[in-house]
C-alpha cells in the first residue's frame, strides 16, 4: 500500500523537538511532527491545588488548546477559560495524566507545574505530538529548581504516537490527519520509557477490530515510541537526559 507522504506502514513522520523555543517559560519545546507543530511551554508556580495544601505533594497539569489559524479552511474559535471544548478537555486530562504517570509528585515539592500545549499547525496526531513535546518542556521545568542529592521529580521518559488501520485493512504508524479521518481504526497509544502502557486509545470508526489486529497495532506503536524517545533524548542533550530517573 502507498501511503500519502509515501512512508513505510511502519514509518513515523518526519520528527523534529526544539527545546528552549521560548525565552520566558521554565522549560517550552516546539515538536514537528510532519506538518503538525506543537509549542509546549512549562510554568511552575509556588502552589499546589486545593486538595493538596499542606501535604508536601506536587502537581502536573495541563492544557490544550489549537489556535485559530492551525486548521485548513473555518477560522477554529479560540478557546477561553469556562468556554473549552470537550475535546480539548479530554486532550489535555489525558496529557496531564500521561505526564503525572512518570513523574514522583513529592519531589516536585508544594509546586504546580503547567504544560500549555498550543497547536499552531494540525496535521493529525495533535495529541500524541503535545504528550512527546510537553515532556521534554516538563525535564527542563524540574532542572530549575531540582538540587543536587535531591530525587530527580521524572522518573522515567514517556512519548506517545498514532496508529490505525487503513481501508484496505493494513495497519498505519503515525497517522496523519488525511489517513486518520478514512482509517476503519484508529489508536493512540502513550508508553513509558521503559516499555509500559499509560494509555491505549482504541476506536473502530468503520467496523469493530480484533484482538490480532490490535496486537499489531501495539507493536507498531512500540516501535515508533522507541524513535520518539530517542528524539526525546537527544532534544535534553547530555546534560538532562542523564537527571530522568536520578536519585541524589
């Protein structure tokens, strides 16, 4: 099968991670995912939410949103507070909670750490994108107020990334938005560094998927979380990578 941008089926897109892409945010990545491009900028706060007042726990968050001018054709109304759509609501829990999955929230301290994910292109896999790039601005966050023969608050390095099933029955890695709207199923899969499962995403648009084809699509998506780290990687540099998973 010739996919659209002629990749392999098992190929993820062309991928590239900024880190520092903005001056004033703790730590802020712009992530390239062909032509879906996400700014992912940190801020931390000295404060924690309600709940966690006085327990010396920490927090991570997030938000998303995709600005008015990143879809082809109808102007996307831009989201405020008390007027964000359920979509974007479901995107950013979902970021939140795939970033708190690796993180040790008391080493964070009574501080709250906000990944903003503003999609300034959309090519499909917004989502997933905003997961890969909001960790690398996350590393960079704690890097300003970790002290050394402290534990490091990321524990472990997670990416996520697309993959579906075509109409001819093939199974796709990293969906761009054209495959991604005629796919029979699509998945969105978020892995741990060390090989574990945060999240799986999995819906059959066109006709219900077996657990083969699921299967193969979680090995793809095993793969192309294993480049996707290793870009991770080399976006932190030296100097940071070796913090991910450091106690003292």
């Amino acid at each position: 099968m010739a996919r659209i941008d002629n990749r392999k089926l098992d190929q993820i897109r062309n991928t590239i991670i900024t880190r520092r892409y903005q001056k004033y945010p703790a730590g802020s990545a712009l992530i390239e995912v062909g032509n879906t491009r996400v700014v992912c900028a940190a801020t931390v706060e000295d404060r924690v939410p309600q709940f966690l007042k006085g327990l010396g726990s920490g927090w991570v968050t997030a938000e998303y949103s995709l600005l008015p001018s990143s879809t082809p054709g109808v102007r996307v109304q831009r989201e405020t507070h008390g007027r964000v759509q359920g979509r974007s609501q479901e995107i950013q829990r979902l970021i939140g909670r795939s970033l708190r999955s690796v993180v040790d929230l008391e080493a964070i301290g009574e501080r709250t750490i906000t990944i903003d994910c503003d999609v300034i292109q959309a090519d499909g896999g917004t989502r997933t994108a905003s997961i890969t790039g909001a960790f690398v601005a996350l590393v960079e966050a704690c890097e300003t107020f970790y002290e050394k023969g402290n534990v490091f608050p990321v524990k472990d390095f997670v990416a996520a990334i697309s993959v579906g099933i075509s109409g001819t029955g093939e199974k796709m890695l990293d969906l761009c938005y054209e495959e991604d709207s005629t796919a029979i199923a699509d998945c969105n899969v978020v892995m741990s560094g060390s090989g574990e499962f945060v999240e799986i995403q999995t819906t059959g648009e066109k006709r219900p998927f077996s657990r083969a084809e699921l299967d193969e699509m979680l090995t793809l998506a095993e793969g192309g979380i294993d480049e996707l780290i290793s870009l991770q990687k080399d976006a932190l540099g030296s100097q940071l990578v070796w913090r991910v998973g450091r106690i003292g």
